[in-house]
C-alpha cells in the first residue's frame, strides 16, 4: 500500500500485510510517523449446497423409529422353530435337497487296436448324478408325465405292423380287405388311450403334484430331530430321521 510522509508529503510503500500500526521513517526527510496497516475486508461466511437426499438416505428417513423385525443372534436371520423339539437349527428342504445334489460328468481318452492291427484312439464319457442320502429323502414331487405321444406312436406302430403282416401272409387282397381295419382299430386304441392318459395327467399335475410341489417349497427339516415341517402350520410330515 501507499502512504503519504505528513512533513515533506513523499508517497512510500509498505508492505500490504495485516496487522497492528506500524513506525515508518520517510526515505527522503527521515521523519518517523506511524500508519496503520490495511486491514483485510470481511468474507462472507460459505454457502452451504443442500443436496437432495439419496435412496438410501431416503429410505432410512423413511424408516426412522420403525422396529426391525425379529431376529435371531443378529445374523438376519428369521427365528424359525421346530414344532417337535423346538429347536432353531432348521433349513429349508429345497436348500437341503440341492447342496446334497450334484451333477457328474467324466471323460476318458484312449486308444485300443482294430481287426486289422491299427491303433485307433476313443473318446469315452459318462455323466450321472451325485446325491446324498438325505437329499434322496428330500426329493421334490414327480410332476406325472404326458405319455399320449408315444401312445399315438405306438398305436401307429403295431396297425402298420398288422396291415404289413396281412398283405404278405395272405396277399393284398385278403390284407386290405381284413387287416387294414384292424390296424385301424389298433391306431383308434391307441389315440382312445392317449387322450385318456393326457387328460390324467393334466388333472394329477392341477390337483396333487401344484399343491405338493408348493408345500415341497414351503418345508423346512430341523437338523436336530429330522422333523419336516411348514412353519405356522401344524406338522404332518413326519421325521426325516
């Protein structure tokens, strides 16, 4: 900044620093005088930037005071008791049933001789599936298989069969005129069967295997006494044990 000597009127620079007055000498009449020194203007305090919430803040305001539900050791994990003996330690059947199923699948490369004395190479490989005990007795429900295809195909099968026999024991005539409705006698059973077996099997898969494979999913084993049962509901399942 610049001041000004108050005898000879000689403008003189100091530094801009803040602080209280200081003691100048003038460089040209060597009078000492004091001045104060600038000080530094006011700032205006910081803005602050209100962000809109995330949905995570969202969410824990949303649910601020409401209690968590019920839990068992503060693992996260709903107390589920068994009816029988009253223990804690139960999974579910479907977990159960598929960390004791596995599926296995091996290769095996090698090479054998021919009739001819040649060294052929092969490739051999088998697959299966791997399960424990427990996971056997845990199966799920077998849903009842549509068999009306190969009802219809074998019904095809054995009238071609019959016509086929007829003409070439009793030649053609005798095998059109006579084993041709037989085979189609045969073709209409089989179709008369195929339709009945179709519609079984619609109404076991509505009525037994829907209910039984939702009960399948619902179930839990206690892993004490081997009681299966549906939590809230009375047991009926029996022990697994």
């Amino acid at each position: 900044m610049a001041v000004e000597c108050p005898r000879c009127k000689a403008r003189l620079k100091i530094s801009d620093a803040s602080g209280p007055p200081a003691q100048i000498r003038c460089g040209k009449c060597g009078h000492v005088f004091s001045a104060a020194r600038p000080q530094d203007p006011p700032q205006d305090p910081p803005k602050t930037v209100q962000e809109a919430p995330g949905p995570i803040q969202a969410l824990a305001t949303a649910t601020r005071g409401v209690p968590p539900p019920e839990r068992k050791g503060g693992r996260g994990i709903a107390k589920i008791e068994c009816p029988q003996c009253g223990a804690t330690d139960a999974q579910k059947v479907s977990l159960v049933w598929e960390s004791g199923t596995s599926n296995t699948s091996s290769s095996t490369l090698g090479a054998a001789f021919d009739g001819d004395g040649n060294l052929m190479p092969f490739l051999a490989g088998s697959s299966g599936k791997h399960q424990t005990q427990l996971a056997a007795r845990l199966a799920p429900p077998e849903p009842q298989k549509d068999s009306s295809t190969l009802l219809v195909i074998v019904g095809i099968g054995f009238g071609a069969i019959a016509v086929t026999f007829g003409i070439t024991a009793y030649g053609e005539v005798v095998g059109l005129c006579v084993f041709w409705p037989v085979g189609m006698l045969i073709l209409a059973g089989g179709i008369v069967l195929a339709v009945r077996a179709k519609r079984q099997a619609k109404a076991y898969n509505a009525t037994v295997f829907r209910p039984a494979m939702a009960r399948w999913n619902a179930s839990w084993i206690c892993l004490r006494c081997g009681e299966k049962f549906v939590p809230g509901k009375t047991s009926d399942l029996g022990s697994d044990r």
